[in-house]
C-alpha cells in the first residue's frame, strides 16, 4: 500500500474520536497509561540508553534526530521512544510530553507502521503521514466538540481564549493557538461522521457537570456536585464558588488546595445508618432510632413544622450533613453532637498539616527532575540497526 499524496484528515479526525469512545475516555486522557495498558513500551530517550548502555554521545544524536520515534519490533510489539527534554535540554512541559505521545499514539491507531510496511516513523519523517498523526492527536487531546459544548467563542484567538483552552485541556501554548484557529475547528467538526459526533457528546456529557452542577463553599471549602443545593452541609452557608467558562482557570488552579473532607456516618440507601453512630449497635430495625440506646440512626433535617421563614422540610440527608442543604435548617446528627462542627475539623486537620510540613522541611534534599510518568518495566528489544541516524 502507498502513502497517500494528501492527508486523510477525515480518516484521523474519526479515528481520533472512535478511540475515545471506545476507550470511554472523558477529558485530559493520560496517554502513557493508555499506550502501556495496550502493551506497548514507552520509554524516555535517558532511559533507553541507560538501559542498554549508550553513552551520552549517542544520547545527543538521538535527541537532534527526533522529538519521539514510534517502532515495530520483528514480534509486531510497538515501541514508542520520547524526547523527555527540550532543545535547550530543560524538562519538558506536560503538555510537550502529551502531544508528542498523542501525535505517536495516532501514527499506530491510524496504521500508518502495519499499513505501510514502515518499521519506524518519526517526527522529521512523511509529511503526509505527519500531519494526519497531528490532526489525530489534535482531536485526542482537545475535543471540538467538547469546545462546542462549553459554548467557547469558535474563532476567538484573544490571549485569555488560548489560555482558557490551554487550561482546560492541559496543551500547550502552540496547541491551543491551533485549536482557536475557526476554520480548523469548523473542519474537524464537519470530518467527524454523524455517529461518532452523537457518541462523543453522550460520552462527555456526564464531564460537563463538572461546569453546570459543581459548588464549592467559600467559607468551609466543601465541593459538591448536587445542583438543586441551596445551603452548605457542611457549615450551612449559601456563599458558593460554582465554575463558569470567566473564572475556570482560578478554580483549576485553586482546586486542591485548602480542599477539606469532613468525616460522616455510613448510610444505606434509604438514609438510614449502617451502625447506630453513638453505640455501634449493628442490628439496625425498623424505625428511625437505635434500639439500644435510642439514638437517631436517621439523618434528618430538624425542621419538620417550619419556621419563620422556611416551609416544613425535614428531608433526609447525607451522612456527613451538619445543615440541610434545602432550608439551612441542623440535622439530626449534629443537633444529636454526632458530628462534630466544621471548624473543629479544619481546626484538627491544619494542625496536621503544619505537624507534616515541619517533617518535610526537614527531609528535604537537593530537588531533581524525575521522569513524570511511571517507569517502564518491560525489557528493551533493540539493535543498533535500530538507531535513526
């Protein structure tokens, strides 16, 4: 079979999204997991050599010939090699690694070894070849139809856009510039067949809640995925951070930090709880109290006849609620002193951290740039014939 003379953007573009749906991967895929849990070998250039002894001559040809190499050994087994340094020979950015593992990952789902009869293709090799792996990693990494979905500005190539996408989908610069270009994005939503574009919406709608339902509370932190809540559980104010397409790159970067989870009792799924939460009786009946020592064992909003300003409520509520999310109103656990307040949590849980940080700082040693994907395990299979220069 011959190259062809034109990319087949068309054939990438499908394929691209074919693999995410196949391999029901919803948003910021993590391709070398991916690759390795396929069986095949990925392998950084430094690893490679001080696997199988080359010196650091050999080490730098290697790095000016290609920014990765994808190869089929004798056995069919694919090897993927990738440059983990820029020219500049500093680490290289996450969204470098990706792309560079994207773009080989679409040299092998799109045939281009097995098809045409090549044992090793690179990034300086057939143009045609490499542009179809381009546009296959592309999509792969920054769906346009997920674009589509966020409701993003097609066109808009402002410095906040690119950032916003560069962000959302973890690329680089480069990257998101090339997907805020229209026309590209107009074309690779027309190559993507009727059938596969109904499949990858139903495949990333369930990730869009993370945009129409999240909350996170600005007085205790807890995040929530509820999107009928009124009230924090946890601290029962109403004061709540929730993500938008204009604040999602300060949530990103503020997720994870000061992030609390606050300890509750197991329920089962008629709210009721497992083992009585004060005297662990484990023979749990009809009824919402333990009988032995008559505790509530029902998670309950304690505002059963109303009040001044709310209807009656009394709905049933998460283990770990200290306030109904509906009406602000305590629940049975915390009135009961089940629980214990947010503040005292937080209390317990920065005296932890300062008691970590202390231990940190004094193991700390001289920092080095470590590989950030697992190692590989597997042995190499390679010859000197095998080297692209």
């Amino acid at each position: 079979m011959n190259i062809p003379t034109t990319p087949r953007y068309d054939f990438a573009t499908n394929t691209a999204y074919e693999f995410l749906i196949d391999n029901k991967l919803i948003w910021v895929p993590n391709i070398i997991k991916i690759m390795r849990s396929k069986g095949f070998i990925v392998i950084s250039y430094t690893e490679l050599c001080n696997q199988i002894g080359w010196d650091s001559i050999n080490l730098r040809r290697l790095r000016h010939s290609a920014s990765a190499i994808t190869r089929i050994t004798n056995k069919g087994n694919y090897q993927v090699w990738y440059n983990e340094l820029t020219k500049k020979e500093l680490p290289k950015s996450i969204g470098e690694l990706r792309f560079d593992l994207a773009h080989e990952l679409g040299h092998i789902e799109l045939g281009h070894l097995r098809d045409f009869n090549l044992s090793s293709v690179n990034l300086s090799g057939e143009i045609v070849l490499e542009r179809e792996a381009d546009c296959f990693a592309r999509n792969l990494l920054e769906p346009v139809h997920l674009i589509s979905m966020l409701r993003l500005k097609l066109m808009d190539k402002s410095d906040k856009h690119i950032e916003l996408v560069q962000s959302l989908f973890k690329v680089t610069e480069p990257a998101a510039k090339v997907r805020c270009v229209g026309w590209l994005q107009q074309s690779d939503y027309r190559y993507t067949s009727r059938e596969n574009r109904k499949s990858i919406v139903q495949l990333l709608t369930p990730r869009m809640h993370w945009f129409t339902w999240y909350k996170k509370c600005r007085n205790c932190g807890h995040e929530t995925l509820d999107p009928n809540i009124r009230y924090c559980t946890i601290c029962g104010e109403s004061d709540f951070d929730t993500y938008s397409i204009k604040n999602f790159i300060r949530l990103q970067k503020e997720r994870g930090k000061n992030k609390m989870i606050y300890p509750g009792h197991d329920i089962d799924e008629n709210g009721k709880a497992t083992v009585c939460p004060r005297c662990g009786n484990e023979e749990i009946v009809d009824g919402e109290f333990c009988k032995i020592c008559g505790t509530h064992i029902v998670n309950r909003c304690t505002n059963i006849e109303g009040n001044n300003y709310d209807e009656p409520c009394g709905i049933t509520v998460d283990g770990n609620a200290r306030y109904c999310p509906k009406c602000g109103s305590e629940t049975t656990f915390f009135q009961d002193k089940l629980l214990k307040p947010w503040s005292a949590i937080r209390k317990e849980n920065n005296t932890e951290e300062d008691s970590d940080n202390q231990n940190e700082v004094a193991a700390t040693s001289q920092p080095t740039f470590e590989d950030p994907f697992a190692e590989n395990d597997k042995p190499i299979d390679i010859s000197d014939d095998d080297l692209p220069f």
